[in-house]
C-alpha cells in the first residue's frame, strides 16, 4: 500500500504481526464499507441481521411448524422429535421421516478405481467395510500426499504442527485457562461455562465474555487497496466494473500464488490436476467401469463399446445394451384419427380430404391386394316427396325410397367435384326427374359422374 495517511490503504502486511491500516489497528475495530469505501470501524448491531431475530415457528401442534425452539433441549415440531429422523421433504411440506436409501444415491456404490496395487486408485467401495487402497488398508494408515500422489502413510508428526502443544493456561482454577476437556459433556472454563458467553481475548489472554458489537470486524470496514500502482494491492473496488490489480486486470488473467503472493498470471497446466486425465476404471470385463476417456475416440466399457448398444439400467448398474421397445413408448403407437385401437381410421374436420394418396409412378395410389378385403362407401338415403330433395354432398352412394311422393319430384344434385362418381338407386313410387337434367325411372339406378362442372349418367 501506501504510507500516506488518509488514503485508506494497507500500510503493512507482516506474515508476523499482521496488516495494519493507516499505521495501526483499533482495538475491536473491522473494515465496514460506509457506501463508498471500506474504513476502520466499530461493528453496528444494524448490521447483524440476527441480532433479534423474529419469532419462529407456531405455538400449534401438528402444523409442520417448529413449536419449541429452546437453547437448552433444541427443536421440537409438532410437539416432539422421533429418534433419529430428519425432516424430508414430501413433495408438499418439510416432514419428520427416516432418511430412506433412495434418497442416498451412493448409498450402494459401484467399483470404482483400478485392481493393478500402487496405481493410487480406490479398488473398493463398500457400505459396510469401506474403501480399500491398492488391495488393502493398513491398519492406522491414512492417504498422505508425498508432493504427487496420496499415498498410504502413517501419520507424520511433522504434518500436525500442534502434536507437542505447548502448556496451556495454568494449573490454578479462577486463572482464565481450561480446566475439564470431556468429549461427552464439552469444555469447561474455570470450573464453568457461562451461558451465552464466548471465549474472546482482552489484549493478553483469551477469557470468558459476552460477544460485544465491537468485535465483529465487518460492521464498519475501513477503505481497501491503494491509489498507486503495482503495489500489489486492489486499486478499485467497484460494483459495476470489478476489481482492478495494480491499476488493471489482464485478459484471461487470474490472481494465482506464486509462492509468497498472490499476482495476476494466466492459468498453467500443472495447477490444473485434470487437463490430461488418465485411464478411469478397470481393465477387467464386466465391472461396469469406464476403462478410457479419450476427447477423440470416446468412451470405453469393460474394454469396448458394441455395435449399437446404449447404456441402460438394468436396476442396478448402467449396463451395456440394444435399445428394448419397451423402453420407447411410441414403439407400437395407438390408433390414428378414431377411437377404436387398430383401425387405422383417419379424420379430417374441414374440407381437405382425411386422406390423400398421391402416386408421382404409374402405379396404383391405393391397392388392395387380391382377397385382401372389400372396399365400402359412403351410404345414405331420404324419401321421396312432391316437393323434391337434395343429395348430400358428402355421401357415394345413396337411395330414395317411398315417401309421401304423388307426383314426379326433383332432386338436386350435390355439389360437383372432378372425379367424383355417384351412385343413385330409386325405390319410390315415382320418377326422380335429376336438377342436372336427365330422370331416374323407379326401381332403376344409375351411375352419375362428375368433370368438376356438372353430372351426367356414365350410361
């Protein structure tokens, strides 16, 4: 930083004593952002949103809420809390259950890991037994990195900077230093431990006290980095644009630890454990592991992939298998157009056809083969009467039958479409003279052809 005052910056950073702000540190001071800058400042309790918190819960039993929420004996919802229950979501509300296994995806682990000894790998994982290392695990052992790998060890007192603590506080009680350390019932502090009291150092030892405002150093943060640059420090703190380090941020850049700081650098290959993966898995068939991972030609499974195969669960692990139709629900689809299952019925509830068969070769569009079924159209029928009728537009085959007819009566041809061929029978009591020109004798039919302009008999 800086060592001009008021520039709210670091004056010292000691790995020995420490930072020191402005040429020194407030006893229980913290650095607090004001709105513009971090500067050295008591804590305020309107910082500490749970300082009083608001009532929890409900006073009513049975109502998903918490009914006690008590310092001494802890929670209770809906008056108790059944030994060894969480509380499990249902799909509805946070209820008291069991955890079941489902919800515990690893709870039935596969191998993981290579069967080759020294290669680093987990060749087990069990629930009841655990992990074995390389084939095994010696007794007391636990994985030590040794600068490459972790590796089985036993514990080093080198790696456990407090294994020869030195004393601690004094043998006399009343003196400020622990006098019982039970792992049943806890620590205690000169005989005691005040209810609600902390351990906080008064300048030379650590005593029991009340947490005070003036010790949560975040309440009023004193201002960061330093206005000149490469001074290794945050020269702006912005909530638009970011930080900047020594005046700037290099693309692509990232604060990285050099050994003794932390400077801009780029990213290199050896902080990045897994930029060249080895082999995942096992060699050995049928272990359900993934034996290599290769960006160009994929993954393998127990030594190959088959021609086709996918990998599906069988229940138990993903196992390499074809495709089942069982799998796809639209494998054997239901009906199309009407309700009745393999009819094959198509429905259209506009003008267009329900079906149209377009054939570009010189075959047929629509063939059926021989004894393969008859072909049924459209039937309908109206009585004869004096005052006349009309054929529908959507029907092939249709019958006039005796009516209130006394005299030669009209009917009206339906509308005309290219292509389309009628067949008219009349079984009335008198002529049917046709709108188109042309009659029908009774107890005689005829076959009626459309040109998309008019109709006329095809005999």
């Amino acid at each position: 930083g800086s060592t001009t005052p008021n520039t709210g910056t670091f004056t010292t950073v000691d790995v020995t004593t420490g930072y020191q702000f402005l040429g020194g540190a407030v006893l229980g001071n913290y650095l607090r952002g004001n709105g513009t800058n971090f500067v050295s400042s008591a804590i305020s309790t309107t910082d500490v949103p749970w300082s009083t918190p608001g009532a929890i819960g409900s006073a009513s039993a049975s109502t998903g809420t918490f009914t006690t929420v008590d310092a001494t004996t802890g929670y209770k919802v809906a008056g108790g809390a059944i030994l060894g229950n969480y509380l499990r979501g249902d799909g509805t509300n946070f209820i008291s259950s069991a955890i079941p296994t489902s919800d515990l995806p690893w709870a039935t682990p596969g191998t993981i890991g290579s069967t080759t000894p020294n290669a680093g790998t987990f060749t087990s994982i069990d629930v009841l037994t655990g992990y074995q290392f390389a084939g095994g695990a010696v007794l007391g052992n636990y994985l030590r990195g040794n600068g490459t790998n972790f590796v089985s060890s036993a514990i080093s007192t080198t790696d456990v900077p407090w294994s020869t603590p030195g004393a601690i506080g004094s043998t006399s009680a009343s003196t400020g230093t622990f006098t019982t350390v039970d792992a049943t019932t806890g620590y205690k502090f000169a005989g005691g431990a005040v209810l609600g009291n902390y351990l906080r150092g008064n300048g030379t030892n650590f005593v029991s006290s009340a947490i005070s405002t003036t010790d949560i150093p975040w309440s009023t943060p004193g201002a960061i980095g330093s206005a000149s640059a490469s001074t290794g420090t945050f020269t702006t703190v912005d909530a638009t644009t970011g930080y900047k380090f020594a005046g700037g941020a290099v693309l692509g850049n990232y604060l990285r630890g050099d050994g003794t700081n932390f400077v801009s650098s780029a990213i290199s290959t050896t902080d990045v454990p897994w930029s060249t993966p080895g082999a995942i898995g096992s060699t050995s068939a049928s272990t359900g592991t993934f034996t290599t991972v290769d960006a160009t030609t994929g993954y393998k499974l127990a030594g190959g992939a088959v021609l086709g195969n996918y990998l599906r669960g069988n229940g138990t692990n993903f196992v390499s298998s074809a495709i089942t139709t069982g799998d796809v629900p639209w494998s054997t689809p239901g009906a199309i157009g009407g309700t009745t299952a393999n009819s094959a019925t198509f429905a259209s509830a506009s003008a267009v056809p329900a079906l149209f068969a377009a054939n570009s070769s010189t075959g047929s569009a629509i063939s059926v083969p021989d004894l393969g079924g008859d072909i049924k159209l459209s039937f309908s029928s109206l009585p004869g009467a004096d005052a006349g009728l009309t054929i529908p537009d959507n029907v092939s085959v249709f019958e006039i039958t005796v009516g209130t007819e006394t005299v030669p009566f009209t009917v009206t041809m339906p509308t005309a479409k290219a292509g389309k061929i009628l067949f008219i029978r009349n079984t009335s009591g008198m002529q049917a003279n046709l709108s188109t020109g042309g009659f029908i004798t009774t107890l005689t039919g005829a076959v009626m052809i459309s040109n998309g302009t008019t109709w006329f008999k095809a005999q």
